[in-house]
C-alpha cells in the first residue's frame, strides 16, 4: 500500500465514523427554534434526524417572534438552539455544521470539510440572488426580473456553478466525495424552498436541467429518515415530496 492509499484510507475513516463525545450526548434533548415553516432550519432539522439525534422541534408563530422570542435571541433572527445545559447558539450554519460533525454529515478531513463549507456558502447565496432579483419593483416586474434570473441570469449562473462544482467533487448524489454531508442537505431544503412558490416570479423548473444538483436532491429526499420524517410533516411543501422521483 502507497502512501496516497494510506491517506485515503485514513481520511474514509475520519467522515465515516463520527466523533462519539460527551457534545453528542449534551446535544440530545436540544431545542431549535424557528418558524411554522422549512425555511433556514429544516436542514438542521433533518441532520437531527439522520443523526438520530432526538431534539424538540419548536415552532414559534410570528407574533410569538416579534413580541416574546426575538428579544431572547443572540443575533436577532432565528433558528436557534437551545442546548440541554441552556447553552444558544444561533445561526443556520453555525448550528448546522454542530449537529453535523455529532451526526456524521460533516467532514473531519479538512479540505473535505472546507469543500463542504463552499458549497453551504453558495447554497446561502443562492438564495440572496432570488430574493435580490426584482426587488423593489412591481409585482409584475419583480416576476419577470426572478424569471429571467433563473433561467439565463445571476441565478442560472450561480446554480450552474453549484452543478459543475458537484460534478467535479461529488458522485453517487453526494456533492463532496460519496457520503452525504449537511451540505448536501442545505442544497436539498435551499433548491426546495427556491422552487416552494415563496419567491414569487420563480420557474419550478430552475434546477431542471442541472443534473448534479438534481442527483443531490434526489437523495436527500430518498434518504431513509428524511422520507420517515416528511412523512409525518402534514403541510409540507410539495416539491421536498416531489424531488424522491427526480
């Protein structure tokens, strides 16, 4: 066995098995605070659950948010995490990439961990772009400037990026290496929430023709606990359903 081998085998080893510590026990019986909604916390949502990690899934109205929740939180916006010992954390990212290194979707490797940090990157900007595109003009207008940001604008290049990206780095539905990552999961819930019909003007068919992105998605939403758990959501958006038979 050559050293490159030995490297590889080494580095399999470290995102297979993630670090069993006294963090992941003081995770279990965590709070997460968001709204009624995927939005910014359903990838943390779902890490949870891959990770079999149990946790309470408060969802707050927003009435609740202005007048009781927001003043309590370190940033001003949700999600946030309340741990067992009362320790908060807030920030998607930041509470994502937590749960993900307990849950075996983060990398220990660190250019594998930082491949993963790109593409969550892009994932948030992606959807800054939609909701750039048309703002502050007329409802028509707004839809027709999404539109065309989709489909041959900031957005379309963005995504096609995302989808290169995925094609040089990923394979099997993964888009860093071949185990699904919590960047993986931020691409599945940020694409579903693009195409959700909250950003007005925006073409259910955005991600139609990138086959890298699309693979991702598909197997997030044909993930064991992922099915399981959407499964039980009652109102849950169609296109995180839709996205199993791409």
């Amino acid at each position: 066995r050559n050293w490159t081998d030995a490297t590889k085998t080494a580095q399999e080893l470290l995102w297979n098995h993630p670090r069993t510590t006294p963090t992941m026990t003081a995770l279990a019986g965590s709070e997460l605070t968001y709204f009624p909604i995927a939005g910014r916390a359903e990838s943390i949502r779902l890490a949870f659950k891959i990770g079999g990690i149990d946790f309470t899934d408060t969802r707050i109205t927003f009435p609740e948010w202005k007048d009781k929740v927001k003043p309590t939180t370190p940033w001003g916006g949700l999600p946030m995490l309340k741990l067992p010992d009362g320790t908060v954390i807030a920030q998607q990212r930041a509470i994502l990439r937590l749960i993900s290194k307990q849950a075996g979707l983060y990398p220990v490797d660190p250019l594998a961990a930082a491949k993963v940090d790109e593409l969550m990157d892009a994932a948030e900007d992606l959807q800054t772009k939609v909701n750039a595109a048309g703002q502050g003009l007329e409802q028509a207008e707004k839809e027709a400037k999404r539109k065309e940001a989709c489909e041959s604008g900031v957005v379309f290049d963005l995504v096609k990026k995302m989808d290169e990206y995925i094609a040089k780095n990923g394979s099997g539905g993964c888009s860093v290496g071949d185990k699904i990552s919590c960047a993986d999961l931020m691409i599945f819930t940020t694409s579903c929430g693009v195409i959700s019909g909250m950003f007005d003007g925006v073409p259910a068919t955005t991600f139609d023709q990138f086959k890298s992105v699309q693979a991702v998605r598909k197997a997030v939403a044909n993930h064991p606990a992922v099915k399981a758990y959407h499964d039980t959501i009652s109102d849950i958006n169609p296109m995180f359903i839709k996205a199993r038979d791409l």
